[in-house]
C-alpha cells in the first residue's frame, strides 16, 4: 500500500513543478489504490494538457485498456495493490496483461518500496521507466514526455509496418491465372513481417505460359520496398514478351540505377511452349530451378548470367530444353535450399531434390506447400529467410 502527500499546488517532495511542453492532449491512464495519490497525479498532468483517466485496481485497468476508443498514450500505475505486500508481484502481473492487450503502451511503474530486484523485474516486463514514490515532478514529467514520445514513434511504425504488409500481401497474394494446359500452385513464406521475394505468372499469346520467380538480397523493409519496384517492372516487361535473355537485360539495366552497392536481385525467367515443345529461360544469378520429367529423371535450369543490378549491361545466356506432357517444373529462392538444421547442414539440392521426387505424385496445389514445410521442418529453429516455391505441371498434349 502507498502514501503521498496531498501537496498537488507543487509535488509530494515540494519541488516546484516546471512548466513541459509535448503532453498536450496525451491519455494518460492513472492506477493507484489510493485516493491522494490519484488526485495528485491528476492535478500534476492536467496543467500539461494531459487527459487524465483515473482507476484504483488492475481489474480497472483492464477494463479501460479494453474499451475499444482510442489508445492511451501512457500508463501510470502502482506496483501494490490489495493483497497487501510489497513484493510487486501483482502489480508485475498487471504488467504482463496490459503488454498482452497492448504491446505498445508505455508503463512507468511507481512504488514506494523499491528494491534493485523489483526494478528488475520490472524492466524486463517491459516497463518504460520505474519511480520511486515520493516522486519529483520534474523528473516524472520529463519521463513522461519522454516515454509518450517515442510510445508515439512506436505505434507509428507499427502502423506504416501493418500497412506495408498489407500492400505486400496483395502483391504476393494474387491467384495464378488459370492457363489451359499447366496446373500452376505458389507457396511463400516470410522470415519478417515484410520480405523481398516475389513471383509472377502470365499467360502469353499461343498458349505459352510465362513464370518468373525472384529474390532481393536481404529481408524486411528494405527488401521489401525494392521487390514492390523489381515485381512492377518484371510485370511490365513480361506483358512485353521478350524472350528470356532479352527479359533479364532489360532488368538488369532497369534495376542498376535503383540499388545500391550492396543491394542485388536474383532471378529465372521461364517460357514455357506446348506448340513448340520447348522450354525457354535465363537465370540470373539465382537458384537453379528443377524440371522433373515423369519417369523421375531431373534436369537443372543453370544457364544465364550475373544477378541484377550489379552489371547494368550484363549479357545473359538463354537455355532451352524438351518440354513433355506430365513435366513438373520447380522454381525457389534460396531460403529453401538454405534452410539451415540444428547441426548447421543445409536442406541443398539434394535435399531439395529428393523432397520433390517424394511428392512427385501429388498435384501442384499439395505440392508447393509441401515443399515449403519439408524446408521449415529442416530448419528445426525456423526459417532465416524468405522462402517461395512455385510448381508448374504441363498437362497440355505437346
């Protein structure tokens, strides 16, 4: 239980309480059993602009975080409550529950029996700051402010992340186009909320299908910015259908100017021909995709060039191969094959290989989810990078 004075003209100490600018129109949630404590801190932060919402027990405190308006920029509470003690213990049981309601809350915890242990305890909730009671007005103002702000900072963040997913989930998320003659699946999964691989399928003129299939170096933000522009122009350049070779230059110098130094792109564009019997692609730099023939047979898709945006008039090489009826064709980016286990050996070719004989059977829709779960259960501590499987089945009579 805790005690203050009821000196609300300066502070509980009797310092004088400066003027602070940056809490005007702050919420501030306010929990402590005691009446003059409460009072003081209302009278403290009203001056400044704040909206005080004043609650004396933790099942108050749940109950306004669950309201449903707007989020509280701050939350003052007290670590004692009923039960009579001082050890915090519901008060740090308190802790835990606003952080599940709301992660981005700022908490400054007060107490009048501060101890280095609690104040560890403390922190490691996740509290913003811990105050002895009594307190100096200065200094809980100054907290506050601070703590308010970057608070703010937080949820903005949080917010323009949730945006940005919600853009890339779009993205990624568009169906394959149902084209006569191929069964066509994606499966995709992202290290980060945010990711840099992406994948696209067209349908050509004469029943050609084009499939490509992409990966920026690195993950997160930054990754993702740059596929958003990487999938745009491979979109507008497959609706262009040049041949693969042709594809891949053309990005190539597209991309130079756009990365930076460390900053690259791997890819394989594909075209894939039933009238012609062929299967015409370019692989920059990426992951060698697999045709699987249906008597198990396996050939790898190697030839082409440099990745992109390092070489800005880089040639490329164009591979061409017998395309069958009943041929599966396997595109992914390198968090398959580099899917890591506990004793740091890497899914590989191999690996990858012997997986997709062991679903050869399956239609594509089963499969590239396969694929992507015979990966994350390799890597028994979790994927480390973003990962895209793309499986093609030619049913079309060539």
């Amino acid at each position: 239980m805790t005690t203050a004075s009821r000196d609300t003209s300066s502070n509980v100490d009797g310092n004088a309480t400066p003027q602070l600018m940056g809490l005007d129109g702050t919420r501030v949630l306010v929990a402590d059993d005691q009446a003059d404590v409460l009072e003081a801190l209302r009278l403290l932060l009203k001056p400044h602009g704040c909206h005080v919402r004043a609650v004396s027990s933790p099942a108050a405190v749940i109950a306004a975080l669950g309201e449903g308006g707007p989020a509280f920029d701050l939350l003052l509470m007290d670590l004692n409550y009923a039960r009579d003690t001082t050890s915090g213990d519901e008060g740090l049981e308190l802790v835990a529950r606003v952080k599940a309601l709301d992660p981005h809350l700022p908490v400054v915890v007060m107490t009048a029996w501060s101890t280095v242990s609690l104040a560890v305890a403390t922190m490691r909730e996740g509290v913003g700051d811990f105050v002895q009671k009594p307190w100096e007005n200065a200094r809980l103002l100054e907290t506050a402010r601070a703590l308010v702000a970057t608070g703010r900072r937080r949820r903005r963040a949080h917010r323009l992340e949730a945006d940005a997913r919600d853009v890339q989930q779009r993205l990624l998320g568009i169906p394959a186009p149902r084209v006569p003659g191929y069964d066509v699946s994606v499966a995709w999964r992202l290290a980060e909320g945010l990711g840099g691989d992406c994948s696209h399928v067209a349908a050509l003129s004469d029943g050609r299908l084009g499939v490509a299939i992409a990966d920026v170096c690195g993950k997160g933000t930054p990754a993702a910015l740059l596929m958003a522009s990487v999938k745009a122009s491979l979109e507008e350049l497959v609706a262009a259908d040049p041949a693969p070779r042709a594809l891949c230059a053309r990005l190539a110098r597209t991309l130079a100017p756009r990365l930076g130094p460390d900053r690259f792109v791997s890819l394989v564009y594909a075209v894939l021909d039933p009238a012609r019997g062929t299967l015409a692609y370019a692989n920059a730099g990426h992951p060698a995709p697999v045709l699987i023939r249906p008597d198990g047979g396996v050939r790898r898709l190697k030839r082409g060039g440099p990745v992109l945006g390092v070489v800005a008039e880089a040639d490329y090489e164009e591979g061409l191969l017998a395309l069958s009826r009943g041929d599966r064709l396997v595109l992914v980016t390198d968090g398959i094959t580099e899917a890591t286990s506990r004793t740091d050996a890497e899914l590989g070719d191999e690996g990858l290989i012997a997986g997709l004989r062991e679903t050869r059977t399956l239609a594509a829709a089963e499969a590239a989810p396969r694929v992507l779960e015979l990966a994350r259960r390799f890597a028994a501590e979790g994927l480390a990078d973003d990962a895209t499987v793309v499986v093609v089945d030619v049913t079309a009579p060539l």
